[in-house]
C-alpha cells in the first residue's frame, strides 16, 4: 500500500491548477489508495484482523462505484443499510454526491483511456487542470465528510478509529461475512513468468 505520507503529501496540499500530464494518473491511483484506506479502517471496525483487512484490501475486487457506499456503511457500523447512507450523504453533503460523480464519470473515464493506450497524454491544460483538481477535491471533500460524521480521518489508526483485536477468521469468510464481492487471482509469480520467458525467442 501506498504510504500515508505520500498520501497526504499529494491528496491534501493546495495546488490548484497547472499540473503536469504526469501527475492525472498519479493523483487518481492516490485517490483510489484514499479509498482502500478507508475500506480497511472500516474492515478493522467490523472485526477483521489487521493483516486479514490488509489482504482483503489487496486481494478484492468492487467496483469503485461500489466500493465508495461499502465503506461508508463498514464505517456506521451500526446496520445501517446502503440506500440510507446513500441518501444521508445526498442530504447532507451534495458536494461530496457531484464530487463522487465527477470522480466516477469524469475522471476515472479519463484515467482509463490513458491507461487502456486510447491516448498518450493528456495535452489540453485546462482540461488536465480540471481532472487534477476534482481527483484531489473528490478526497478533500471525503476527509471532511469522515471528520464530521466520525470525528476521524482516513489517515487515523484504526486503533484510533476504535477497532479492537479483530475475529480469528479467514479472508473468504471475512468477504463473504461482510458482502465484499470477489477474491482476484493473484498475478503469475516472478519465477514461473521468467521460466516462460526464457523459453521464447528475442525477436
């Protein structure tokens, strides 16, 4: 996982406009490093071991779409369904619901062009500007929220957030316990892809 530092260097500073085409990617995987903070605070206060939550982080896959509410409801902890933290968040914070949405249909669309090869980079500075700071806005706005509701930050302990020595359990019942949607396949380890290699022709 990415540092908290680093983090908080990157998500929280002041800069507002005339970022570098490098720094788009940057800030999104950040901004998605945010959330899966989040989601592992929130695993530790529903009873997962610090090192069962760290694997459940790493090995999951939701959507972030998905994974957004899934959080904030693993943060309630009192069973408190989607819909109503869905509508609490639209009722009390409609910046943090236009910036959710700017984050999923804007600037993760764009994210995944670059990525997926449809373009090189990002050139048109006023658009690099505005995907840089919703990405960074999107995040603020989430501290806030998580501040006002729970009196703690992303970058807090879970021990801070209140978690307590979690379940002797394994990953898959943790998953399944808690509706986390898919363990991934782990990548093909470093040893078996060099045998692989080896094998083929330099061209």
């Amino acid at each position: 996982m990415i540092s908290l530092k680093k983090l908080k260097e990157k998500l929280l500073s002041n800069q507002s406009s005339e970022f570098k085409p490098s720094e788009f990617l940057l800030l999104h995987r950040y901004s998605e490093a945010y959330l899966k903070r989040v989601l592992l605070i929130g695993l530790r206060l529903r009873g997962a071991q610090y090192e069962s939550s760290k694997k459940i982080v790493e090995n999951t896959y939701l959507t972030t779409k998905a994974l957004i509410p899934k959080c904030m409801v693993l943060l309630m902890r009192d069973g408190t369904k989607q819909k109503d933290v869905e509508k609490m968040l639209l009722s009390k914070y409609p910046d943090f619901i236009d910036l959710q949405n700017l984050f999923l249909e804007f600037t993760s669309k764009y994210r995944n062009i670059l990525a997926h090869g449809l373009i090189d980079e990002i050139k048109d500075a006023e658009l690099l500007d505005t995907l840089c700071l919703t990405n960074k806005r999107f995040i603020q706005c989430f501290e806030r929220v998580l501040q006002s509701e729970f009196g703690h930050s992303a970058f807090d302990t879970p021990k801070c957030w209140g978690a307590i020595r979690g379940l002797a359990e394994d990953i898959e019942k943790t998953v399944s316990r808690l509706r986390l949607g898919s363990i991934t396949s782990k990548p093909m380890t470093l040893a078996k892809a060099q045998i692989i290699l080896s094998k083929t022709k330099e061209y």
